[in-house]
C-alpha cells in the first residue's frame, strides 16, 4: 500500500488549469513572460466635453465600473448593433 | 500512470541521485518510465546517458524542458505512453518548477540535514508550495518530505533536529523514511544505475531505496 497519495485529479482534466499554470508560472524569477494576461491592448485618449463626462461618470458610479470598462460595453454594443 | 516531481528550491539535496533510483527502480520493476529534466545539463541527465553508452538495460526515456510552458504542454502530451514520469525540478524557483507542481499527482521533496537546508525550507520553498497550492485550489498537490542524505544513524541528532524542523510546517508530510549518505547510492546514480544493480551489493541501500518506491507505488 502506497503511503503517498495522488491529487484528486489529474492536472490535464481541468480546463482551468492551464490558465492558473500560465498565472502561477508568471511570478517566477526567470519567467520571461510577464505578460499582460488579459492579452494586447493598444491606448489611446479621448477628449470629453463636462456635461458628456459628468453624466458618463453619473452612469459609471450607478454601475460600479471604470471609466474604461463602460466604455468597452458601450463600444462593444454599437458595433455588434451595427453602426 | 502518474507524475511524480521530485523537487527542492534548495540545491544539493540529492534531487537527481533520488530521480535516477526511483527512474531506474521502476524499470527494473518492468514499467515504462520518463524521466524530465527541468535544466538542459542536469546530472540525471547525464546518468542516463551513461547508462545508454554503457548498454545497461532496461534504461528510461529521458528528456528535458527548462522552458515551463513547453515541459507542461509536453508532459501532458506523453502522460498515456508511460506509467510513471518523473521530473527532476527545481535547485531554484523557475517557471519549469512551478510548471511541473502544477501538473504533478504528488511531490517528493528530498531534504537534507543541516541548517542552510532548514532555512531555505522556510525562506523559500515552504511559501512557494503555498503560492501553487493557492493556484492549484481544488486540487491541491499531496507533497512529502524525507531525509535525504541523512546521517547513517537514524536517531542521530542532526536527524532528529531535522525531522522536528520540517515537522513544524503543515505544507509538507514528513515521512517516516530515511535514505542515509552512502557511498553506493551516489556512485550508482553517477553510472546510471540502480543501486540494486551494484556490485558488491549494498543491502542496506538497496533497502532504503525499496522502501522508499514501496512509498510511493505500494
């Protein structure tokens, strides 16, 4: 009888898995991949008018999301409503 | 068929000595096994490939993967043809040993007697098996400790002062074995064999090294 047991499940049966490998991995001293998880992102800034900004905020704080995030759905949802 | 790592933050404990005897015990026992290393030169490596130019047999499949990402997707990808695979990781932190805890069944974690031991244990392996257990999360990773490369007298003190240190932290299951420091198991591990392939034959090693796979595949 083995004393050493075995983990409940085998890593390679969690789709999850992979991804918090990738994630564990990460903070590693030589990991040559401190990448952005959450993928490619280009930056770019756009100018608001007060009243625009201010009702915008007004929506975003009722929501609880970032300026960013609300502007993601937004944009999100005008392209796939088609423009 | 399992993966086994055979791992320690801290070099010099015996991590390839203990995966060239569990590699190579389990062939003699008629199992098909791989070995993977975590660096490109380890000195597992190079045993087997003694072995190999010797002609002994049966012999394990060896490979090596110091890139983290590539050593799980190729692990993962060999897990049917094998009955056991063994990674010899770690001597430090690095993505391929992070990499291998998260894909092992178990880990084996050789620790040698002495102070430096017992301080890297706790600076440096010990919060590192809780960062991957945290990542691990449901499906935490069984991991034991023994002493390795202990004193030949088993209630020395240097072994018992040891064996109470690792006690102390739940992350790890001591074990109730021993591999002492012997002349034989290091040489035959040099060679590439199997302790129990030596001549002349050291019977107290050859039963260290038996109880020692008995642990881990009954």
């Amino acid at each position: 009888m083995a004393i050493i047991q075995r983990a409940p499940k085998p890593a390679s049966v969690d789709p999850a898995a992979t991804q918090a490998a990738a994630k564990a991995a990460a903070t590693a001293p030589d990991s040559k991949s401190k990448k952005n998880m959450r993928g490619k992102r280009e930056m770019f800034s756009v100018g608001f008018e007060p009243d625009l900004l201010a009702e915008f905020d007004a929506a975003r704080s009722k929501l609880g999301l970032s300026r960013p995030a609300l502007i993601k759905i937004a944009v999100r949802r005008l392209l796939d409503a088609g423009v | 068929m399992s993966i086994f790592v055979i791992g320690n933050s801290k070099g010099g404990v015996g991590k390839s000595t203990i995966t060239v005897q569990i590699g190579l015990g389990r062939a003699l026992q008629g199992k098909d096994v791989l070995v993977v290393n975590s660096d490109r030169q380890s000195s597992s490596s190079k045993a087997i490939d003694r072995r190999d130019a010797a002609g002994l047999t049966p012999s394990v499949t060896l490979v090596a993967y110091p890139d983290g990402e590539q050593l799980r997707t190729q692990v993962l990808r060999q897990i049917d043809k094998y009955d056991d695979i063994i990674i010899d990781a770690g001597g430090r932190d690095s993505s391929a040993f992070r990499h291998a805890m998260m894909i092992a069944d178990a880990m084996l974690v050789p620790i040698a007697p002495g102070n430096f031991e017992l301080d890297a244990l706790e600076d440096e392996l010990v919060p590192l098996i809780r960062e991957i257990q945290a990542s691990r999360a449901d499906n935490p990773l069984p991991i034991y400790a023994f002493l390795n490369m202990a004193e030949p007298r088993k209630y020395s003190s240097d072994n018992i002062g040891t064996r109470k240190s690792i006690e102390a932290f739940p992350e790890l299951q001591l074990i109730d074995l021993n591999v002492t420091r012997r002349k034989s198991i290091a040489a035959a591990s040099t060679l590439g064999m199997a302790v129990s392939e030596m001549k002349p034959r050291d019977d107290k090693a050859c039963k260290e090294i038996q109880v020692l796979l008995q642990a881990i595949f009954g």
